[in-house]
C-alpha cells in the first residue's frame, strides 16, 4: 500500500544522503521524494511516497527515520485529509498543424504551455499523480518527447485537532 511519509528535518549537507541510505538498508523502495524549505529558518520539509505492505514494516519505517538525528518530525498524513500535488513538464512533439488539437487536451487538465519549439510544445501541468498519468496517457498519441515529474507533495489540510507546536533544540515546529 502506498503511503505518504512527511518529515521536518534540519537543513544541513548530508541530510537526504542519510534518510534515504536508511529506506535502502532497510529494502524500502521509495517511489517519489520531495524535498524543499519550510516556513521555519533552518528546517526542511521532506515529503515521501513509499510502498509499504502492512502495518508492522509501516511501524518499522517511522521508528526508524524517527531514530535519525537531523529529523525533528515524522507524519504518516496517508490517511488524514490532505492537499497533495505533483508537478509535471511534458515535451510532445508538435508541428503546426497538431498545436491547436493539443490545447484542446491541455485545456481540461489546466496545463500551461511552458515552452513552444519548431517541432515541440512543452506543457507544465500540477495535480493529483493520477491526473498526471491520465493527461499523460492523453498525449502519447501525439509523440512524447521528455518528461519530468516532481513527485508527490503534501500539507495536511487546514489546522489538523490534536496538533501543537513542540520545541525541539532550539527550533520551534
């Protein structure tokens, strides 16, 4: 089952190398990882989605990353009321003629075209993974050049009862 891990962490040199040689020790394949500054000086927000196959190796994950020294905070949000998105650039081929039919499909996805070469369209386009796949199985038909995807990241929605602000070090999250 897939699961959607956050982590604030220090933001440091070698951070990322150490959490990630701790998925691969442990045979954890992770299937996307985002990475970026939080709202906090000195802390990062870590977003990962790992396939896990039952509670107890689930349990094992997150005592693990919470015995890692640069991480402060581990949620597993899988199953709270989350925002989760993905970002996606797509390279299709596309000659004059073709332009006009690929806005018709970027339309209802709401992507944007990014870029527009002699032969290609570039087109970013933000969403659900699945909203992503379904858009990129849309365009397939028309010669798909490159893609880039972000992976999944999340923020749980809204302000979440229960949570509290906790004070580790001398970083507040």
């Amino acid at each position: 089952m897939k699961r959607i891990i956050t982590c604030t962490v220090q933001n440091r040199g070698g951070v990322l190398n150490r959490i990630t040689g701790m998925f691969s020790k442990r045979q954890f394949n992770i299937e996307s990882i985002t990475v970026g500054e939080s709202e906090l000086n000195g802390l990062a927000k870590m977003t990962f989605v790992v396939n896990v196959e039952d509670e107890q190796k689930l349990e094992q994950l997150t005592k693990q990353l919470h015995k890692q020294i640069d991480i402060l905070k581990v949620s597993d949000i899988t199953e709270k009321s989350i925002v989760a998105r993905e970002l996606a650039l797509v390279k299709v081929t596309a000659g004059s003629q073709a332009r006009a039919e690929i806005q018709g499909v970027i339309e209802p996805f709401r992507g944007t075209v990014v870029d527009v070469g002699k032969e290609t369209m570039t087109i970013q386009v933000t969403g659900k993974p699945e909203k992503i796949d379904a858009f990129i199985s849309l365009l397939k038909p028309y010669g798909i050049k490159e893609i880039a995807r972000t992976g999944v990241t999340a923020l749980q929605r809204g302000q979440q009862s229960g949570q509290q602000l906790v004070e580790v070090s001398s970083f507040t999250i």
